[in-house]
C-alpha cells in the first residue's frame, strides 16, 4: 500500500502567490527580508498609503492550518521600536521572510493568500 504523502506549499511559493494577487490588485508587494524557501516563518509589514498598519506572523493553529497574529510593537510606538522588534526577530530567527505590502485591507490579503 502506497504511503499518503502530505503536500506543503513552500514559503517561497507562498510569498510568490501573495506578490502576484496584491499587485494585480494595484498594490504593493515587497521582499524586505528573503527566508529559506522551504519553510521560512512568514511576517508580513502591512502598511496602507505608506502608513504602517502593523506586523503579522503566519502562525499554525489549532485546527491544523495556519491564521495571522498581530506581532511585535503598535504603530504608535514608532519606527524605531518597530526597527528594533524586526531585528531582534531575524537575529533569532536567520530563516524568516519579511514581507512589506502596501494595500488597503493588507492583513486580509495576507490571511486569504498564505493562511
């Protein structure tokens, strides 16, 4: 009997499929910061009209798939605290992707693409 093999998208893949449905929705998609490809942590920069809406990670959950959960410092705190978190994070983590999109409703475009 053939063993059932379980199909993952990549970080790569996923990122990819992001870029493409934010642009062709005529925004903004940008690769800050490239991770492995095979299964780097998602953190997505959401920004609207330039102005920073918040970080989220691509984090598993209970049911076995994955959902977006706010992270890091609020907006309010300032690019600095920002910098700092984001730094603080590649350091621990040298395979994480850090993706900047600039779209109206950029959380939700993230959670119906890579979730």
């Amino acid at each position: 009997m053939a063993e059932e093999s379980s199909a993952r998208l990549t970080s790569a893949m996923l990122v990819g499929a992001l870029r493409r449905r934010v642009s062709g929705a005529g925004g903004f998609a940008t690769i800050l910061v490239k991770g492995d490809d095979i299964s780097g942590v998602i953190l997505i920069q959401a920004l609207e009209k330039g102005q920073e809406i918040g970080l989220f990670e691509r984090v598993p959950n209970l049911m076995g798939g994955y959902a977006l959960m706010r992270c890091g410092p609020a907006p309010a705190e300032g690019a600095e605290a920002m910098a700092q978190y984001v730094a603080r994070r590649r350091r621990s983590d040298p395979d994480l992707w850090i993706i900047e999109l600039d779209i109206p409703e950029a959380e939700r475009f993230a959670a119906e693409t890579i979730c």
